[in-house]
C-alpha cells in the first residue's frame, strides 16, 4: 500500500518506519525545513537494540499530489485545521484517512470535510521524540484499531490492517469502533491526570500512603463520564487501566506528563479539558480531572511566556 504521514514526531515517525520496513511505499508529508534534515539525516529511531535510520520519501503540502492508499494523521490536536486543508489535495478515492491523535474533537472536523474517506483510528505505542528529532522507543507496544465510524465491515478496513499487521502491529477491528475510541480516551484521561498532578510515575504514586486510592478514584472518574456521555467502558477495559494505574513499581508514565516535566506545551486541551466538558454537559462532575486541566493549562501560560 502506498502511505502519506502526515506528522513526523514520536507517533507518526515510529509508524512510518514500520510500515517502511515492512515494504509498503511510505510518504512523509512536512513542513520545509523538517524536508532537508530528513533528507539529509533520515528517520532515526531508537530503541534498546540501538539506533536505525530509514529513509522514506519526503514532500511537503507545495509538492503534494493524489495517488496514497491511506493518510495517517500523527499530529497534535491543535494543528488538525492546517493540516486538513495541507492534505487536501491527497484525499482523492481511493484514499482514506486514518487519525491517530487523542481524544475525540477530530472526528467531527475531519468527517464534515472529508467524509466518508475518514475512518476511526487507536495507536497504543510507548515513543518519545528527543530533541534532535530522534524517536525513542520506549517499549515494544504497538496495537492499532481500526474501523468505520459506522461499525460497518469494509474491505477497505481489511486492506488496511493487513498492512498494520505485517508491520508488526497487534491489530484488532471492533465491532463499535467509536466505543474503542472512548476506551482509549477513558485510559489516556485517567493516566494523564494522575501521573501529571503528582509528577510521577504510576509507580512511585502507588507506593505512598494515598496514591493507590486516588488513583482509582481518577479512573471511576473517567469511567463515569464516559458512561455518561453514552460510551460505557466494558469491564474488563476497566480492569485493564485500573491494573495499569496500580502496578507496583511501575514506570509508566503518560505523553502529557512527559512534556509537562519537559517543559514542553501539553495537549491539555484535547485530551482533558474536552473529555471533562463533555462529562459536565452530561450532568457528570469530574473533580480531580478537572484540577488536572487547570494545573496543565497554566503549565501552558507559563510555556507560552
């Protein structure tokens, strides 16, 4: 299948390496001064059996023409509207559109534009973009969901994680796609408010007198929104972020802790503050969520000055 990924970080550059590497014919949509570093420096990613370069094809929006299979978005949230009209000219049929970018703000932008070419989209990978545009990766995790936002099955969908799974991806398609999606919210919300507020480690939380606790209550928190908001979590999913928020020992962190300890601009916005207005328009209080969403978001002032 022939790629354009749109978003070169931690994400996008880990999954166009694998795609790479499995033989499909993987485009890098950038912006001009991101083309001549990776002309010249490749894609490198690194891992505990040391640093690899692959070398995919780079344009940028000037250069960009129809002719992909699929469009994988790997951005953060607030640069979704100038990357939609960027990729603009590639989304002709047979090209759809797979989002990977957290929470749910984007389906709506993204299906008014474009359509039916947009399907629904959940990536679980543990990967860190250091500063000289390295990818670490973190852990070997790598799932992909994938569907129509209907639930319909599609033999575009088949095509499609056929090629995520010779990439090495643990690939599932749902029944309620959109149902995945809240899952996967329900988790990034509940490991981003609990390892952002105590800077920590799920691991280091846990160990004091206390963490475990409200590290529960962040999770029935989360779960009790999204039920709200007609998405409820199914039992054993969970289980699964309450094991995670838990473990002993753990060093598991979210993306939104690591920038905030970085320094770095949080995606607040899209992965709390919305999930957290979508709970309160639902009748549903969200306490320690929305303490989170205030401490991020005046990270973010200070970022910004």
């Amino acid at each position: 299948m022939r790629f354009l990924i749109v978003g070169v970080g931690a994400v996008g550059g880990f999954v166009a390496a694998r795609l790479a590497d499995a033989g499909h014919d993987v485009t890098l949509l950038v912006r001009p001064h991101s083309a001549a570093r990776l002309h010249n420096d490749g894609l490198r990613l690194a891992s505990r059996d040391g640093v690899r370069v692959v070398r995919p094809s780079v344009v940028t929006a000037a250069e960009l023409t129809p002719g992909y299979d699929a469009i994988v978005l790997a951005v953060k949230a607030e640069d979704l509207g100038a990357v939609m009209a960027g990729i603009e000219p590639a989304v002709k049929p047979p090209a759809v559109i797979v989002p990977f970018l957290n929470g749910m703000g984007h389906v709506e932008p993204l299906a008014g534009r474009f359509g039916p070419a947009v399907l629904g989209g959940v990536l679980r990978v543990v990967t860190e973009r250091e500063d000289d545009g390295t990818i670490g990766v973190l852990a070997p995790l790598f799932e992909v969901e994938l569907g129509e936002l209907d639930g319909s099955p599609s033999a575009r969908v088949d095509r499609l994680a056929s090629a995520f799974r010779e990439a090495g991806a643990d690939v599932t398609l749902p029944a309620d796609t959109v149902g995945a999606m809240w899952d996967k919210w329900v988790y990034i919300v509940s490991i981003g408010a609990v390892t952002s507020l105590m800077r920590a480690p799920v691991g280091e939380i846990v160990a004091v007198p206390g963490g475990e606790h409200f590290a529960r209550s962040v999770v029935a928190e989360a779960v009790a929104a999204a039920t709200a908001c007609g998405h409820p979590v199914p039992a054993g999913q969970v289980r699964v972020t309450e094991q995670a928020l838990t473990a002993a020992g753990s060093p598991t962190t979210s993306s939104l802790t690591r920038d905030l300890i970085a320094g770095r601009r949080t995606e607040v916005e899209a992965v709390l503050a919305d999930f957290a207005a979508r709970a309160g328009a639902a009748g549903t209080a969200t306490p320690l969520i929305d303490l989170a969403v205030l401490a991020l978001r005046i990270h973010n002032q200070q970022v910004a000055a």
